[in-house]
C-alpha cells in the first residue's frame, strides 16, 4: 500500500487528479489480488492439516494489521486531511469508502438473517436503506458538499446562525451515533469469538484496536483508505458463499437468477413442514411446557419448593449410588440454576412461558417466506387488524430507514471529501452501485440457506449433525441452540432456536464449504463492522472536537491542539462503546434501527428545510429537532422491552397505531417538519447574507463551493 497518498490539502489540477486516480487504481489492484492469493493460499494450508483455529487466527490477525498499516501510512495532523481527507477523494473510490461505511455489521450479518427469520417482512430494510441513497442524492450530498462545512452540526451552526443549533446537531450526532457504533461493536465481538475462540468481552477489545488504529491516527484520510480495503473484502466474503450454494443446489452461478426458483421450492417445502407429524408432536411438547410454566405461577412458593426438592434428591441419589462424575455434575448444575427466591423465579418462569408459546407454532415460528403481511385482509376481524398492522408496521420501517439513511452523520460527511459538488453527486451513485452488490444479493441467500436447513438438517439424526451447529451453540446459545424436544433422535426444524446475527457467518459451513471460507466470511463481517465503527467513532470525536471544543470553546486553538483532542476523545467513545456492547443490550437490529430513527427525526426536517427553504429560522430549527427528536425517544423508551428495563419504565405499554418502537421517527419527522415551519413563520426570518447563501446553494446556474475555507 505504499501508494497511498500522503501529500497534504489543497486544489488539485485536472491532470494530478488524473495521476492519483491511477495510483489509487494500481494500488487496489495489487491489493485485491494479494487477498485472493491469501485466501488461496490458506485454503491449501488448510488440506495440508492447518487447523481451524489457526486459520482463524491468521485472518483476524492479517486484517487487522493491514488496516493498521494503512492507519499508520496515512497519519496526519493537518485538520483538512483529517477532517475531510483534503477533499480530493475521486469519486469511485468515495463511492466504494462510503459502500463500506454503509455496510455495517447490520447490513453484512443482520440483514439476510432478517430475511431468513422474517421473509417479505425483511425486504423493509433493503428498500429502506437503498431508498435513502436515492433522497441523499436528490436532497442533500451536492448542497451540503457546496456549503463546504465539515460536519453535520458544523453546517447547522453556519445555516442557522448560531452556537445552539449547532449544540442540538452535536448532542443528536453523539446519540444517533453512539447507538449505531455499539452495534457495530457487537458485531466485532461477535466475530472476533467465532474466529478466535476468545470469550465474547475480549474479542470486543480485540477488534477494537483495528478500529481504533485507522480513526485514531489518521482521521478521514485513514478510514477512506482503509475502507475502500475493507469494501473488497466485504464484497468477495459476502458473494462466495452465496453463489457456491447456487452452483450446489442448481447449477447456475448467479443467485440472483435462481432466487424465484428455490423461493417456489422453499413455500413448497414450508407446506410440508407445516403438516408433517414430527414437527406437530414438537409444538405439542412446547405448549405442554408453556402449559407446565403456568401451573408453577400460580402457587410460585409451592412450585419453588418443589423444585428445589427435586434437584436436591436428585444430588442425593445420584452420589449414594455413586453414579458417573458427569452426571451428578449435571445434577448440581441442574440445582444452582433452580431460582434463588419467589422473585426470580416468576420473572424465569413467565420468560420460560413466552419462549414456549413462541416455539409452539409452525415453521418455528418464522412466517411463511413468501407471505406479504401477517393475518388475512379477507378474514375475521382479527385477521384483518393483524394484516393492517402489519401493513402499516412494513410502511412505517421503510420511511424511518429512508429518512433516517438521508440524515446520518457519519454517511453524510462522506460527501464532504470529494474534490467537487459534480464529484460529491458521482460518488452517490457509485455508492448505490456499491451497495447494490449486496443488497440484491441478500434476499437470494436467505432463500438458498432456508431451502438448505429445510432438506439437509432437518430429518437428520443428532448424533449426526454437521460440527458447526456445536461450535456455534458454544459462541452464545441465544444465537443458537438445538435440542430434542420430542425425544425422537431426529432433528425437526422446530427444534433449533437460530438468531438472524449469525446466518451469514455460518452459510460456508451451511454450504458443506471449507472452513478457510468461513475464515474469509468472518473476516468480511468484521471488515463491514469497523468500516462503519470508524466512521462512527470519527463522527462523534469531530462533533465533540471540531464542533463543540473549537467552535463554541476555543475558537483560538491550534489545528494540532484541534486533532489531538479528537483523538482523545476518539479513544473514550471508542472504550465507553466497547463497554456498553459488552453488556449485549439488544439485537443488532434493533440497535441500528434505532439510530435511524433518532438521526430521521432528529436531522431530516432541518437539513432539508436549511437547503429548500431560505425562511427557516434558527428557532424554528432548534425547537423542530428537539421536538422531532423528544417524541422519538419518548415513544421508544416507553414501548421497547430494553429500554424500559434501563429506565425504569413499569407502566403498561401503550403502542401508537400499533408501530413497533424500531419505527418511532414516524412520529419524529412529521413533528420536526411542523414545529420548523410554524415556529419560522412566527420569528424574523434569518439574516440577508444567509438567505442569498441559501439561493447561492440551491441555484446550479451559480457555481462553486460558498464556503471553501477550512472551517
């Protein structure tokens, strides 16, 4: 990677810009066949006897020091290089940085699991999120890029005059932010384990210096090399998989093109499964259990008694008849997991219920992949309420991903580095086509491992089952577990319990692959969660630094007092996330969801209004955000289960038109548009020179950046 740039900001002439592009191009090319060759290499280490292990060590150890290399090629002080890569990012390659920006541990892990889990329902996320590139482009990069700010909450506090605003845009950055980049560490971690063997908490820290080591030495300039490095990896990792398994169960190496095939095979599939006498003595086994934890909470003493009882005879028996160590380990482990008082044992028992009844319904509880909506608009009344619900549920996700996409920080200053406004609408479309790689490859391969799991695993006897299912239920058991149920000795797909986070990772191993491929996998999850941890991190440092720190502080300070304090605080964020993820807080989902929300609600109505409407004042934008971004928490703190818990919330939930928490900007948005507008109209409308900065800005027949000086 020794061609990376190096050379400090400034204009670039046509025929420089030229020359670095083709540097860039020769550089990369060297670099995607190095990996290829890596990975071939290891695959004949691995029929030469490497073991798993091994190979799991070399590919966490390999990525990330590459990406430290380039943190450390890439290092600068200078605050236009740190801040916004000098501006001169060509317009593919900012595409690619920002496709892997976007790609997260949620669209790399989560999001064809999500297919899997849920079917149509899933889709949400992939015309959400796709949809949101479309509104960045029409709405947002080329006129935030003209105003030539270096931050979200930068270009607030120069629109709307003012300290505040830019206060708000900081404060709404570090939660929209912080939220996401806990995810992305999450799924580090997550990754980290499977490679390595480590516990959960340590891979977490492990994977935290590769992220830290490209943000923190380099700033912008650094994480732009290093995620367009991360980007081809994602990218390779992600197809592999996915067309071995179309070539296996049809011949045919694009997936995409046999995904309406095997979707008509899985539906068949589901028919059968849905009847099959096996599958059904299994829901009967979870509704007797449900059935069984409902006895015990209505006499909880008696029922603890009892219990506790029955462990403790079983410790006698087993040692007065000197029964095998293994067994009466088992038995004491059996007794310390009997609830210490009547407390936890009614808050185990009644979880011990929800998690029966949920398994007691076919297809293990995931919907029919082809179906549209839950219930029947042409059934009873509580048919039709179902398929209203979640109709609008489906409608409501897609908006929050949308908007949310077209507001998030971290994505939006990526368009800052480009050396133009006609460059900063270019690498829009490079990113769509970048993202587009994946995404349309998602929903083919959570139909391909469906329509594996439905033929392969189940009917298989457990004393039979391939080794990944073990290796995984070792990783965390919430993400998977299998157990006998029926006590039959025969796998049936209501017997696994599968967390969507772990679908994509385990696909190789799904697909009979070798584990060299699984090694790759993972090393493309982790590549797509500290692409986007970086920029995320990098975003609330600036916020904090850049935003906060030198323009509302010390306008006085120095650029490299500037920077280094970025990179502290880079560092604390960086820790306080690793923390907070440590503790698992909720599915990566909901974690990114949630940030959309907050970033929609939040940011949406004052960017787009600050642009499109020279009228909006400072007060209307300060009260819209707060506004659009106090409904937003209110509702998800009150009706999401996690959050509840962490702030105390006991009172009985009350869902709006029946919206899942994930969708609360749905009230945000509408609310910050409203508040802006009514309160603009009712204050002086802004200064002269902001106003003609406004026309300047939206106008393309006035060209050039307004603001070119580093900010």
């Amino acid at each position: 990677m020794a061609g990376l740039p190096t050379e400090g900001g400034g204009t670039f002439s046509a025929s420089s810009n030229s020359a670095f592009k083709k540097q860039l191009n020769k550089v990369y090319a060297w670099y995607t066949g190095g990996f290829i060759a890596f990975v071939i290499i290891l695959a004949i280490a691995e029929q030469m006897g490497l073991t798993r292990a091994w190979i799991g060590y070399i590919f966490l150890a390999a990525t990330v020091l590459l990406y430290a290399g380039i943190g450390v090629m890439s290092r600068t002080n200078d605050a236009s290089e740190y801040y916004v890569a000098g501006r001169r990012v060509p317009a593919v390659y900012n595409g690619m940085a920002t496709g892997a920006d976007w790609m997260s541990a949620a669209s790399f892990i989560g999001m064809a699991g999500t297919l899997y889990l849920t079917g149509y329902g899933g889709l949400a996320f992939i015309m959400g999120w796709t949809g949101g590139y479309c509104l960045v482009a029409l709405f947002l990069a080329p006129y935030l890029r003209k105003f030539g700010q270096f931050t979200i909450p930068d270009f607030l506090g120069a629109r709307y005059d003012g300290n505040l605003p830019r206060l708000i845009g900081i404060l709404a950055a570090i939660l929209c932010s912080f939220t996401y980049v806990v995810a992305q560490i999450y799924g580090v971690g997550l990754i980290t384990t499977r490679l390595t063997g480590v516990p959960f908490e340590l891979g977490i820290f492990m994977g935290l210096a590769g992220i830290l080591v490209c943000s923190f030495l380099g700033g912008m300039r650094a994480v732009t090399w290093t995620q367009v490095a991360q980007y081809i990896i994602l990218i390779i990792a992600y197809l592999i998989p996915v067309i071995w398994l179309s070539v296996k169960q049809t011949g045919v190496p694009i997936p995409q093109l046999v995904y309406g095939s095997q979707l008509a095979k899985v539906t068949a599939r589901e028919a059968e499964l849905i009847k099959d006498p096996k599958e059904l003595e299994v829901i009967e086994a979870y509704k007797a259990r449900a059935a069984a934890f409902d006895d015990k909470l209505k006499n909880i003493p008696a029922a603890l008694a009892a219990d506790k009882a029955a462990a403790e005879k079983k410790v006698a028996d087993l040692k007065a008849a000197n029964a095998p160590a293994a067994d009466v380990a088992a038995a004491e482990k059996a007794l310390a997991a009997v609830p210490k008082d009547e407390a936890a044992a009614k808050s185990a028992w009644e979880k011990g219920k929800a998690g029966a009844l949920a398994s007691a319904k076919p297809l293990a509880g995931m919907p029919r992949h082809g179906t549209q909506f839950a219930g029947d608009p042409a059934g009873d009344a509580k048919a039709q309420a179902a398929f209203d619900n979640s109709r609008r549920n489906f409608l409501a996700l897609i908006f929050c991903l949308m908007v949310g996409t077209a507001a998030l920080p971290h994505i939006l200053m990526r368009y800052y580095t480009t050396p133009s406004v006609k460059q900063a609408r270019e690498s829009v479309t490079w990113s769509l086509f970048f993202i587009f790689l994946l995404y349309f490859t998602a929903p083919a391969l959570a139909v391909l491992v469906k329509y594996e799991v439905f033929n392969v695993l189940v009917g298989t006897p457990f004393d039979k089952l391939p080794a990944w299912i073990a290796q995984w239920n070792a990783v965390d058991p919430a993400l998977l577990s299998v157990a006998d149920v029926n006590k039959d000795g025969i796998f049936q797909l209501g017997e696994m319990k599968i967390g969507g986070d772990i679908v994509v990772l385990a696909t190789p191993e799904i697909g009979g692959l070798p584990y060299v491929i699984s090694g790759m996998v993972a090393a493309g999850g982790l590549a797509a969660a500290l692409s986007t941890a970086d920029g995320l991190l990098l975003t609330i440092a600036n916020a904090l630094s850049h935003d906060l720190y030198y323009k509302m502080i010390d306008p006085n300070a120095s650029t490299a007092r500037r920077v280094a304090i970025s990179k502290a605080l880079l560092l604390v964020v960086a820790l306080a996330a690793a923390y907070v993820a440590a503790q698992k807080p909720a599915d990566i989902l909901f974690l990114v969801g949630a940030a959309f929300s907050f970033a929609a609600a939040a940011f949406f109505p004052a960017l787009v209004l600050g642009i499109f409407w020279k009228r909006a004042t400072k007060w209307g934008a300060v009260l819209g955000m707060v506004a659009g971004l106090g409904i937003t928490m209110y509702y998800m703190v009150t009706t999401q289960p996690w959050l509840r818990g962490v702030f105390g919330v006991t009172s009985p939930v009350q869902l709006w038109w029946e919206i899942a928490p994930i969708s609360a900007g749905i009230f945000g948005v509408p609310l910050g548009f409203a508040v802006i507008i009514i309160v603009s109209l009712l204050t002086p409308e802004p200064r002269k020179d902001i106003q003609e900065l406004v026309d300047h800005v939206r106008y393309p027949t006035l060209k050039g950046d307004i603001n070119t000086q580093a900010s």
